[in-house]
C-alpha cells in the first residue's frame, strides 16, 4: 500500500468516497503479493493495482458495488482453460481479492495508518474482513478497534510481532480474542516497515547509476565516500542522503537490519577492508563488492587475516552482481540490482525461457543474509 498513501490520504482529505481492494490470499504464481492495493473512487478514478492488469477491470465493477451497498466483498481469480471468457489470471496462479470501503473515521484506524505510510512510520493496519472494525497499531499505540478489549489486545500483539518481522497474513480469532485457525473473526494484518536502506560506498559513477536504480525499487539510499570532493549532492541526486566519512566508521554508527544492503564500489583495500570486516560481521540483507577476480581472492586473503570467519567471507557476493555482460555504469546497477532482488526473493537467475518453476517466488527473509548458494552466474567486474 505505501506506494500509493499519498493518493489514498489525498482523496481522503479532498473528501472522495472510494473503495479499497486488497490481495489477502496467493496461490502459486501471481503478479502482486499479500497486502497489495487497488483504490477505486466513486467516481471511477483508480489507484494501485492488485494484478497487474489481468483483474482490475472486474474490481473496478465490484468496487462500484461495495461503494453503493457499503457491503464488503471478497472475489477469487484463477486460470480458467474451459471458460475463454472469464476474468482469470494469465500466469496461472490464483488469487483473492476483499475489497471494502475506505473508512475515515478514528475508530477504524486506516487513515491514521496511511498518514503514517506515507510519513514512512512503521504501522500495521489490521482489519476485520467483514468490515466491522480495524486497528493501526504502533509501536508504541494503537488507533481503532477491532472489537472488544480482549481481541484488540490480541490483534495489536501478533501485528506488533508481525511489524516487526515485515510480514503480512491472515489470522483467525475466536470472540475471546484467541487465536484459532477455525475462529470466526478474520483479520488481515498489513505490516508497512520504513523503507530499507541501501548503502554505497564509494562515490564513483558506477554509484550514481546504482543509486539510481536503489531509489526506483524502494530504498532509502546513502552515498558515502570520505574525500569530499567527489561525495557531492550534485553528483548524486538520486541518493536521499551523500556522506562525507570514513566507510567503515560511518558503517559502525549506522542502524542497519537484515533488510540492509551494502555496495562497496570503492575498491580500494584502505577502505574495503576495515569496510567489509564490518559489514560481514553484521546481519545485513547484501553484502557487496566491486572488483576483478584478483581484486576479490586478494580481498578474502586480507579479510581472513583481519580474522573474519569462512562463514562471514562466505556471505561476500564479489565479484558484484549478476553476469549480464554489461559495462557501462547503468549496465553494471542493474546486473547488481538483480542480484539484489533474485537473493531478496529465492531467484534462481536463470532465465524464465529455461525454466518451468513458479515465477514470482519468495524465500524466508532470514536466509536473505546467508550464504551463496552458487546457483547463478557471476559478473567479472572491472
């Protein structure tokens, strides 16, 4: 949803009744994941997406429906091979869609949740499928309901867990606010965490192009590099923020998590090293460097002897990247930014054309920080 919470909260203070539509179960492949948003104004103005085109259009029809019963509803959508005509998933796979009306009061909480989205604070919103009530929960409050004491106890401890995993799931909850696969009361819990953090290091033009792409997929990205002549905001105006530092000892003062991801385009062994030794030694997502073969079997030799473990040099993806043959600047960010997102997401790196696994795939985000797995090609850096 936060992709499009500065839509949903202007509509909402322009006073436009609209409809939202939300995946709230996957099945195999599907182009949108769990917590996904459609919006869909009175008017027929659309926001967001819950497919990638293959349903919208039917939504957009149920949407009209729930605006003027003020009922929620719930749709399924799959691949049909004996009805050419009906709204289906292309890829495949099955999802299903509730789509509710947007509610601004306080005591449901949603709006309070997507002003914090956009704001970029951790919430969950929690909602009661049948439309009864909903929860923003908080770190350190809730707003709304989504029944009484007990349940909202309930709901506001499993989001708080959930936020702070990232996930987002179905639960089940009986009237006592016990959690029971067979309850009568579903909630949908959203958890929408800051964005994640890519740091580069080294302010070179491979960095510009990569900071670049790390804002287009979602990151809060930092350039860092300690000589000032080259770490300028003009040079980098992609990067929400450029540092003048030492790599390593702004790494050490730095909040990191294991959504983190780290670039080291430096290649320069009075940088790298201090650099890398901390890096590895941290839970991040990525752990990246920049260099040739010889650059990177000297790298693990001086690493090991700053007294890294095999088990931390193993987390080293370098040379950086996938092999896609590139060498221009944007070339190489987007061979690492796939890199990124196929370890973020279980990619195998082969191409779909060979393969007849599922497409969109994901793997636990704690083995997101593991070691490689040697299943793609490797890029040869400069």
């Amino acid at each position: 949803m936060r992709d499009i919470a500065g839509t949903v909260a202007r509509w909402a203070a322009e006073g436009h009744r609209f409809a939202v539509a939300t995946v709230v179960a996957v099945r195999g492949s599907a182009p949108r994941e769990v917590g996904s948003w459609l919006a869909v104004r009175a008017d027929g103005a659309m926001a967001g997406s819950v497919s990638g085109g293959c349903v919208e259009g039917d939504i957009h029809e149920l949407a009209a429906c729930v605006l003027a019963t003020g009922v929620p509803a719930r749709a399924s959508y799959g691949y049909s091979a004996d009805d050419p005509f009906a709204v289906r998933l292309t890829c495949g796979g099955e999802l299903d869609v509730h789509i509710q009306p947007f509610l601004t009061s306080p005591r449901f909480g949603m709006l309070a949740a997507v002003h914090a989205a956009q704001a970029g604070e951790p919430v969950a919103l929690a909602r009661v499928l049948d439309g009864t009530g909903s929860l923003a929960v908080f770190v350190d409050r809730h707003v709304g309901s989504v029944g009484g004491p007990e349940l909202d106890a309930a709901v506001v401890a499993e989001a708080r867990a959930m936020l702070d995993l990232g996930h987002t799931g179905q639960r089940r909850y009986d009237e006592h606010g016990r959690c029971d696969p067979h309850g009568e009361v579903e909630i949908l819990i959203e958890a929408w965490n800051r964005k994640p953090t890519m740091l580069i290091f080294g302010a070179i033009a491979f960095a510009a192009a990569l900071a670049r792409i790390g804002r287009f997929l979602g990151y809060h990205v930092v350039v860092c590099d300690a000589r000032p002549v080259f770490a300028t905001e003009e040079r980098f105006p992609d990067a929400h923020e450029v540092v003048v530092d030492w790599p390593h000892r702004y790494l050490a003062r730095t909040p990191t998590d294991g959504r983190t991801v780290v670039c080291v385009l430096t290649h320069d062994t009075k940088f790298d090293i201090p650099l890398l030794t901390e890096a590895l030694r941290r839970p991040l997502g990525y752990v990246g460097a920049l260099g040739s073969r010889r650059t990177h079997a000297d790298r693990l030799r001086r690493l090991a002897e700053a007294g890294l473990t095999e088990a931390e040099l193993t987390r080293l993806r370098s040379p950086i990247g996938l092999d896609l043959g590139g060498r221009t600047p944007p070339e190489t960010a987007v061979a690492i930014a796939a890199e990124i997102v196929a370890l973020h997401r279980g990619g195998t790196t082969r191409p779909l054309t060979d393969s007849n696994g599922p497409i969109h795939h994901d793997v636990p985000r704690a083995q997101t920080a593991g070691p490689r797995d040697g299943g793609g090609p490797r890029r040869t850096g400069d």
